[in-house]
C-alpha cells in the first residue's frame, strides 16, 4: 500500500509483458505489490500474470476495460486526489495503446492529478524494431476497419504515407487485410507480419504484400502485428491519383483541406491546383 509519509496522489500506466513473463520489470512488481488500487483489463489475467511472476497484490483490484472505463475513471480518480496510487493494466503491453487507458488519462489532465507510466514491453515498438524496415519515423494505425469498404478507403488514405506504418490484426482477418494492404499500396510494398511476438512460437514474416498474401492464405494464428513500408519518394503520382486519394480520405473523415495539404506537400505538387482538381472531381 501507499507509505504513510508518501500521500500525493498518482495514475500510474503500467506495461506488462507482451509474451515472455521474464520481460516484467522490478517497478511493475513493486507497484503492483504496493499500490492501494490496480484497474486490470482482465481481472483474472492480471492476477494469473502476477502468480507468474510471484508478485502478491497488495491492493485492491478493480476491473477497467472498454465496456466500464468512462464510469469506472471517476472512481479511479478519487482514489487518487484522495493521495492514493492507482496503477492500469492490460493484458499485454502498454494501456491506452489500442487498450483502455486513455479515458482515465485524460481525465486525469483535466482534473490537475499526477499522471505517469511504468514503460516496458510495447507490441508495436517490438514489432517495428524486428520487421527491418526504416524506424526513423512511423506511425501507429491500429486495427484497420473490419468492413471491406471502410477498409479499403482507410487504407486508400494511407497510400502515399511517407512514414512506415503498423496495424494490429485479429489471425482470422489477416488474408483479407493483406490483400486490401495489397490492393491499396501495391503487391510490391515492403511489409512483415510479426505474430507471437516474445512467445514461445514468435514468428516474422518478411516480404512484399503480394508474397505475404499468399503465405496468410493458410491458417495463420495467434496475435498479430503488421509493419509496412512508407510510400517512396518521388512517386510521381499523376494529379487523377492525387485526387482520388484526397477524396478517398475525404470519405473516411478527413477535412478536405488537410488531406490536400498533406498529399500535396508528400508529392511535392502545388496545393491549389490539387485542391481545385479535388473540389472539380466532387462537383461531377
């Protein structure tokens, strides 16, 4: 529990092994030992994860997942303006990266209380670091859209991204999504599928889009990152390409300015004319 001379109050996010129970940090032993309250994704997970690593709960444990966590978050913050420790869980990796997490955080903000984080394995890090394309700039886009259609104006969005790009994907939608990636960005476009990562079966699967669509076409299982290449530069895209991408990203909720601005900047074309060619291909 919280030591008697230590009250002030903080939300501690707090990383858990992704895999390879070994990958627990001591300060994520010590917090879930001392802290007055744990806010777990999966209540059963958690304490099965701390017998692993021969940890007792000291404190309370409360459920936080996607169904609870806006009406769990103003418990968890009485709790901390009281001078408590509060520490969030996931099952696997950092909270609020595509898990529960940010909610309480940024209530935490708003309300003034101390906000800080346990850092430790990352699924999304681990994979980009492990799949050998360029890691100078990224970005993290999730799971893609489980609906074709949605699915494919996501990705269409992201063609001429010049930053190498990571998703999450559920085994059972790998083909499908690899075949859109495929579609989208072009069979040729360097990717890695990264599945168990840290687990006793840990795979990376490296190759274009094309060639990985066609190992995916078997039973592939377990969890899932996907890491895939940056647009070249240079791509010479022609004004009709540049135009049916603004307004693909248009169609996924885009503001038609930015997504302009961003597309003429990346193919280094003059954002008026592109922006008049786009508001000409919307009036037809």
């Amino acid at each position: 529990m919280t030591a008697p001379e230590d009250r002030t109050g903080r939300l501690v996010l707090a990383a858990t092994p992704i895999g390879d129970v070994e990958d627990a940090s001591p300060r994520l032993r010590r917090l879930l030992a001392e802290a007055d309250v744990v806010a777990a994704e999966d209540t059963r997970r958690l304490r099965a994860l701390a017998a692993r690593m021969g940890v007792t709960i000291g404190g309370r444990v409360v459920s936080y997942h996607e169904h609870n966590e806006a009406a769990r978050a103003g418990d968890l913050l009485d709790v901390v303006a009281g001078g408590g420790t509060v520490v969030v869980v996931t099952d696997a990796g950092m909270p609020s990266v595509s898990d529960p997490g940010f909610r309480v955080v940024a209530a935490a903000v708003e309300a003034g209380l101390t906000v800080t984080a346990a850092p430790g394995p990352s699924a999304v890090l681990t994979a980009l670091a492990l799949s050998g394309l360029p890691t100078d700039r990224f970005c993290f886009e999730g799971f893609p859209p489980r609906k074709p259609g949605e699915r494919a104006r996501s990705l269409g969005a992201l063609a001429r991204e010049p930053r190498t790009m990571v998703f999450f994907e559920a085994p059972h939608r790998l083909a499908d999504t690899l075949a859109a990636m495929a579609e989208a960005f072009g069979g040729d476009r360097p990717a890695a599928v990264c599945r168990e990562l840290t687990k006793t079966y840990e795979e990376v699967r490296r190759g274009p889009l094309a060639e990985l669509v066609a190992w995916a076409a078997g039973e592939v299982r377990g969890e899932i990152a996907v890491v895939v290449a940056g647009a070249p530069g240079g791509t010479g895209a022609s004004t009709a390409d540049l135009v049916a991408e603004v307004l693909a990203r248009v169609d996924a909720g885009e503001r038609l300015k930015e997504a302009v601005g961003d597309l003429a900047e990346t193919a280094g074309v003059p954002k008026r004319e592109l922006y008049a060619a786009a508001l000409t291909a919307r009036a037809r």
